[in-house]
C-alpha cells in the first residue's frame, strides 16, 4: 500500500510538472484540477489497502475502523469539491469558502488523526506506513488549497 500511494504521488509530482498545454503555461485552476484527482486516486488506494489488510487478519475491524471513516469523510468531501468545481472557475470562486472549508476538513482530521495515534493499529512498522500514507492525503490537501488560493487571486 505505502510502495502505492508513494507511486500516486510521485506521479502527481512529475504530471503537475509535465502538464503542458498548447496556449500557455498550466494555470493554478488546472493544478487544483490535477491534484485533487490524485487526492481521489490515494484515499482510493489507501481504502484498499486497509480492506485488505484488515481481510488478510493483518488488523482488526475496529484497528481498520479509524482509518475508513477518515477516508470515507474524505471521499465525500472530494465528491462536493468535484461538483463545485465541474461549474467552473466563476462558480468555485463564489464558493470560496465552501471549497477551503472542505479542503481544511481533509487536512485537519487527518492531521488529527495521525497525532492522535488513533489509527488502531498496534504494530509501530504498520502504524508507521498508514500514518504516511494519510499524510500523503494532508499533504495533497494543502498542495490544492495553496493551488486554489492562487487561482483565486488570478
């Protein structure tokens, strides 16, 4: 799971880097676009790997059940930013708050969740891995909120 969501990001990494486009140079709106699909895309797999994890007997359902809800606030959260911004930059713009509000709720519970030590999980090696992986998550959060604050400025 770390191996993949280590790969998510270094994707993202070398795609924001490598977007190009035929009118000019990419815009923090499309970055925003970008990076939220790969938040979608690591929340996707962290969920994955823990299901697995938790089915192969590796933790317990209760171990696992910190982790899911995290993901699961962050799937719903990403579904209502992707609706906001499916209406374009003038929509999301008048929505501003909304969109950081969201974006904030992502960052912070899993902040939260990673100091808590509340991840269930007794092994440190494996309580280790998820705590990277959420981080992945917080981090991506405040990679498009500092996008959409740029974009917003623009």
């Amino acid at each position: 799971m770390r191996q993949r969501t280590s790969l998510v990001v270094l994707l993202t990494a070398i795609t924001v880097g490598c977007i190009h486009k035929q009118s000019g140079p990419v815009s923090p709106w499309e970055r925003v676009n970008v990076n939220l699909a790969a938040l979608a895309q690591i929340n996707d797999d962290i969920a994955k790997g823990v299901i697995a994890v938790q089915q192969a007997g590796t933790i317990t359902v209760q171990q696992a059940a910190p982790v899911l809800n995290y993901q699961e606030t962050v799937a719903k959260d990403h579904i209502a930013l992707e609706n906001i911004l499916a209406a374009g930059s003038a929509q999301a713009l008048s929505q501003s708050a909304e969109i950081q509000a969201l974006l904030n709720e992502i960052k912070n519970q899993g902040t939260a969740l990673i100091q808590s030590g509340g991840l269930g999980v007794k092994n440190p090696k494996s309580q280790q891995m998820f705590a990277q992986d959420l981080q992945g998550i917080v981090n991506l959060a405040e990679v498009v909120l500092a996008d959409y604050q740029l974009a917003e400025v623009k």
